[in-house]
C-alpha cells in the first residue's frame, strides 16, 4: 500500500461516504457548520486535510474508471466496517495477499489518475 493514498482514501470514506465507522453527528455537513459556526472543517485529526474536489475525483475515479475488481477492493477495505477482514476477502474471491496486492494496484492506478486529472 501507498501511505499517502491510503490516507486519502480513508479521508474520502469520511468526506463521501461518512466516515470510518466513527459515531458523533454521522458526517451531517449540517451539523458539522453548526458546531464550526459556519466554518466547514472537511477533515479532522492527523494534521491532514482533503479539499472536497480531490474527494469528488476520487469518487468519480472510484466508481467510473477504476478497474471492477480494484474498486470492489477498495470499496471493502474503506467503506464496509461491519465485515471481518475473511468476509472482505471472500467477498473480492481472492485471499488475503491478492487482496492487498489488488490494494495496493489501486493505489496506484488512483493515484495515477489523480496525477493525470492534476495535469
């Protein structure tokens, strides 16, 4: 895996997706100006923030141009919290060193396509 990408796919799992299994308002964009008082904050924690178009393209890359068995994967490793990590891989029809490998292709092909959008 990619340690950046892995951080931008998380925070695009909270961004769009509300969140990574957390509690608290359940990423209301609402609630969320309210208790900022207006000033939207997209990410908290880490030092790192994501601009909402990075999370939009990945989105977009995610569920229009990303390989199917690549978005399958990252989709389970990202957004499915309730599944064990054998539910995830049986899901993909693979074990778990072709799921991490799949993964880590992801990461690439993401990030390649980031790269291109950025051009």
């Amino acid at each position: 895996m990619i340690p950046e990408m892995d951080e931008m796919l998380k925070l695009w799992a909270l961004d769009m997706h509300g969140g990574l299994g957390g509690g608290g308002s359940g990423g209301s964009m609402i609630a969320e100006l309210m208790d900022s008082k207006g000033m939207l904050i997209r990410a908290k924690g880490g030092g790192s923030r994501m601009l909402l178009p990075y999370s939009a393209d990945i989105e977009l890359i995610v569920n229009k141009h990303l390989d199917a068995q690549l978005a399958v994967v990252v989709r389970e490793h990202y957004l499915n919290h309730q599944s064990l990590d054998h539910q995830k891989w049986r899901h993909c029809g693979c074990g778990r060193t072709q799921f991490y490998q799949r993964l880590h292709n992801a990461h690439v092909a993401i990030a390649g396509m980031l790269l291109e959008r950025a051009a």
